[in-house]
C-alpha cells in the first residue's frame, strides 16, 4: 500500500514537473518584446498591416493568424464603442499561437485609432485603449510637438525612482489587470514591459502620430524629435490633400509624404502610409517607409513578387 501510494505521488510530481516546464516555455522573458511590430522595427525591418472596423469574434479569430503584423480598429469614421473594442482584444487571444511559439507574442500586434485631433487632447482614450490590452495608438491630427509629447505620457505609467527614462513623466492611470490577461503575462511583467519604445529600448507599447495638416507637416521634424514617438502614418491622402487645397494626385501632396519622410529617416522614426498594389508597396520601401497598411490582396501579390527576384 505504502508503495502504491510512492509510486502514485510519483506520478504526481511528475505531471507537475511537466506542466511546470511547460509553463516555462510560455515565458515572456524568453522574447525581448512581445509586441512582434516593435521586435521588427528592433530589428531595422518594416512592418506591414490592415485597417479594419469589423469588430466580430470572427474578425478577431481571423486577424490573429492573418499573415501580416499589425491590425488597426478605425474608430474615428465609426462609433467608438469600446466594449466592442474590448472583446475584439480578447477573441484575438490566440493559445495555440503561443504554444507553438513557446511565449506568448501574439503574431498581430492591436492598435487602433479615435477621434479627437491632437489639439483636443482627451488623454483618457489613450487609457481605455491600452486597459483594454492594445499595443498602441494611433493619435490623429498631430500638429505640434507638445502635443505629440503629451500623446506619448498619456501611454506611459508614472515611472519609478530607479528608472533612467523618467521624461517625458507618464500620466497614464494604472489599471493593468485585463491588458495583462490579453498580454498573456502577470500585472508585473506588464507593467514592465508597458511603456513606449524606442524610448524605453524594452518598452512593448507604440506611440504613432499622424500628420495631417499644413502645421503638422512644417513641424514633422519637431515632432519626430519628441522622445517617445516610435512611428508615423499618413492616411491614404485626404486630411492632407484637404489641408492643402489641393486634389489627391496633385504633386503637392507626394511633396507633402516626402517632408514627413525625409523627418522620420533624419530622426530613426518608422513612416507609415496606406499602398495598396504591390508595385506600389515595393517602391514605398525602397524609398525608406516602415510602415505599409494595405490589403490582403496586395500584400500576398507584392510577397509573391519578391520571392521571385
């Protein structure tokens, strides 16, 4: 009997070895970052995504394997429904994904857009959208420096004494628990790792601008200037092509692109704008761009195309 019972507990402490190592195996400290756009943009490689307002569990299933690295949610042209946010952020959970990586770096990092301009500041949107366990914002209608520096403490926790990236200082509010859950990580590990690169070279949350105005593009090098601005975006052309008078082919506006980037290459910040063909992706990164949104479609043509150089 007593033997039965060794060989039982045994067992027991077998299977619990077991599920030990394989809970190490989902360790966050075995990547440097768990947001995989962050990892590549460490890396000196683009990132490449979709835009999306389908906020359905099946939308969300379907964006976690999709291959690409980034998803956004546009909620400045739709209701900004927040709950809907939320649960889009959980069904793009994926645990197979995990396991079979071995940690928990989903393949497509969240992030999503709102409506207020930089000039309205509402910092509490910011809150809501990391709370709900998203890996970045994208900040519309930036125009100033100031207001890109406040958009950036607006997605930084008060930092510690100990820390060496104390400014600009954080004002996000601290309520980790559901992101961390998305994040797959404790409310620690999170809190570690939720802050914004490159400023903190191990932060895992990305702080984009987007310019949009004739005063954003004069000030695109002040603003890629403020510490924590990881990225850029221009949308497809129409806030710019409006601010300037002008129409969507009009050579004012490619000029327009051209300042933002020559800003971003001149300052190590990724650039972003919408290509939808594949020649046109091609030529966009050549030119320096790291950030491409674009569609299924293309981004399977333009991957095609490259492998057959």
């Amino acid at each position: 009997m007593a033997e039965t019972k060794s060989i039982k507990y045994l067992h027991i402490a077998l299977l619990m070895i077991g599920i030990a190592g394989q809970t190490g195996t989902l360790s966050a400290q075995e990547v440097r970052h768990l947001n995989p756009v962050i990892a590549k943009l460490a890396a000196g490689q683009p990132f490449i995504g979709f835009q999306t307002s389908n906020l359905t569990a099946e939308n969300a299933r379907t964006m976690a394997r999709a291959d690409a690295d980034y998803v956004y949610v546009d909620m400045e042209h739709t209701p900004m429904d927040f709950p809907a946010l939320n649960q889009f952020a959980m069904g793009m959970v994926d645990k197979a994904t995990a396991l079979r990586k071995g940690n928990p770096q989903p393949n497509m990092a969240l992030f999503a857009r709102f409506p207020p301009y930089g000039r309205e500041g509402a910092g509490w949107i910011a809150k809501q959208a990391l709370d709900a366990g998203l890996m970045g914002v994208i900040f519309n209608g930036i125009d100033t420096p100031e207001q890109a520096r406040l958009a950036v403490q607006n997605m930084r926790y008060p930092q510690k004494r100990t820390s060496k990236y104390q400014t600009p200082p954080g004002l996000r509010g601290y309520g980790p628990a559901a992101a961390a859950w998305v994040w797959g990580i404790s409310t620690a590990e999170y809190e570690r790792r939720a802050d914004v690169w490159p400023l903190n070279p191990d932060g895992d949350l990305l702080a984009i601008m987007m310019i949009e105005s004739t005063e954003g593009i004069r000030n695109a090098d002040a603003i890629a200037a403020v510490p924590g601005v990881g990225a850029f975006f221009i949308g497809a052309g129409s806030d710019v092509r409006q601010a300037l008078g002008v129409e969507e082919n009009a050579p004012e506006v490619e000029q327009a692109r051209q300042t933002i980037l020559r800003a971003c290459l001149a300052r190590n910040v990724a650039c972003g704008l919408t290509e939808t063909t594949a020649p046109g992706i091609a030529r966009r990164l050549a030119e320096g761009w790291k950030m491409i949104r674009t569609t299924e479609a293309a981004l399977t043509q333009w991957r095609a195309s490259s492998s057959g150089r």
